[in-house]
C-alpha cells in the first residue's frame, strides 16, 4: 500500500494532533479496500500464536466508541511510542466502528511488528449483521449517500451502478470485457431482489435485438430505446409501461431508416429472453 496514502488516511482518522476529533471521517471505499487488502497481508505473514515481549500496552473490546479508542492512545502513547496488543471485538454496538478498525488496520500495516490485532467473536460477519456494524456499512456506502454532481470514479458503487452487465453464462461475479467493473449472474440477480424486497430490475447500457431483454427468469430487463444503433445494429428500439397494477407491458419503435416509415408496435406479453447481439460500450 502506498505509504504516502496510508499516512493520509491515518492522519484524516485522528483529525487533529491530539486525536480529540469525534467527527464522522468518510474515507473511500477504494481506502478501506486498499486497507483491507495491505492488513490481510500482514496478518496472514505473522503466526496465528503471537508470542509477544514487554513493555506492551493490552487493550480489550473497543465496540466501534472511536474517540475512547483516541483517548486510549492518548494515555498509552500513539504508535509507534508503545507497542499494543488488542484482544479483538472492535465493532459492533458503538457508533463509529469504520473508523475505528479503519485506524486500527491502518497502525497494523504501518508498524506491523509493533501493533497487533487478534480477532474477537464481532469479527464475524454473521455478527456484525445482528449487532451494527453492517448496518453502519450499508448506511454510510450506499447509493442514498453518493454526492452530487460527482466524477464517476474507476472503481466502486458508483462505477459498478454504471458499468456492471448481466451475464446469462456465469454464476456469482466475473471479469467485465469491457475493461471495467463487473459482470453478474442470474444468482446475483434473486439474491439482489430477495434481499432488498423487489420483484424487479430495469436497466439500460446495453444494445439488445427486439429493445428489450429479460434476463435470470424475468428477474430483470434490459431496456434499450434507440432502434438501428449508430446504423451499425439491425435492433429495434422499446419502451416500457408500467400501470397502476404494476403490469410491464412493452411498445417497440422500429428503425425509420431501415423501415422507410416507422412508429411503435404493442408488445404487451412478455416473451421469452431473444438472442443477444452485443453490448454498448
């Protein structure tokens, strides 16, 4: 990890040169990827029994109470001054738990041989479900939070949001051709919609034949409004009706160019998913 960032992130965590900062720091989900990646390297190049020297300063559950885990420093010494073991259960319950395994980690890859970490019964992802550690994740990077106006970056939420396709042939998550972002399989599809309580997707970004493509048993459409492409692509063009009972029906604009007249057929049954001709870039 690059130890000019890693410095950065540190110093944004502790806010001021006393660390008395309590304010929320919004680091980026590339940083914290990029902290994750670096620790789990430390971790996995060290024993999982540490056999440790004195002096040492010991610590024991943190539960996400950020500016406790400053205070602590502040009485023990900020790394690398002292050397600390802490027993694990660093999220969960309190209010910043990202900032607080953030700057955990971050002391974890900068002085590796001095800062160590163990895991407790909240590093657990089925844990950290029940008792907030998630819901402080999924509240803090999501699409409600994303600013605006803002550069769409290479990785992340919002690239995914703009760049991800559905892949009939894959199950889980693949390599985008498109050099960027991902692709996802029909199992993706059900557990999005089951987990969010949806019936549907709708989505664009692609060139399909008849303008319109179902994808994972219906679970999700691919919409695409512009008939002959470019004038490179045979396609039709479709738009979707929604009405008050939530019935989708479909009305297909063919090409003016290649038709000499053209205008929307009704399409209001849903057929099965026609063949694929490519995507957009």
């Amino acid at each position: 990890m690059d130890e000019n960032l890693l410095d950065n992130i540190i110093r944004r965590l502790l806010g001021t040169k006393n660390g008395r900062s309590t304010k929320q720091v919004q680091l980026t989900e590339a940083e914290i990827k990029q902290l994750c990646a670096a620790s789990k390297e430390c971790f996995l190049s060290q024993p999982n029994l540490l056999e440790l020297e004195a002096p040492i300063k010991i610590c024991g559950d943190v539960h996400g109470q950020f500016s406790d885990l400053l205070r602590l420093f502040e009485y023990g010494g900020y790394p690398p001054t002292a050397n600390y073991l802490f027993l694990g259960d660093y999220v969960d319950r309190g209010k910043q738990s990202i900032e607080t395994i953030c700057l955990l980690l971050a002391y974890k890859i900068k002085y590796k041989e001095n800062f160590f970490l163990l895991r407790g019964n909240h590093e657990c992802a089925s844990i950290n479900r029940i008792y907030g550690f998630y819901d402080e994740c999924k509240r803090r990077f999501n699409i409600r939070s994303i600013s605006r106006p803002v550069d769409v970056p290479d990785q992340g939420l919002l690239c995914d949001l703009l760049w991800a396709d559905p892949d009939k042939d894959l199950d889980g998550w693949g390599e985008n051709d498109r050099g960027v972002s991902y692709t996802f399989g029909a199992d993706i599809v059900s557990e999005f919609l089951k987990k969010h309580d949806l019936d549907l997707i709708c989505r664009a970004h692609q060139v399909v034949e008849d303008g319109y493509e179902f994808f994972a048993k219906r679970q999700l459409v691919t919409i695409f409004s512009a008939p002959n492409y470019c004038g490179e692509f045979d396609n039709a063009g479709a738009m979707m009706s929604v009405d008050d009972s939530l019935t989708c029906s479909f009305q297909i604009l063919k090409s003016l160019e290649k038709k000499g007249k053209g205008g929307f057929g009704n399409n209001t049954f849903r057929p099965g998913t026609p063949p694929h001709k490519g995507g957009k870039r």
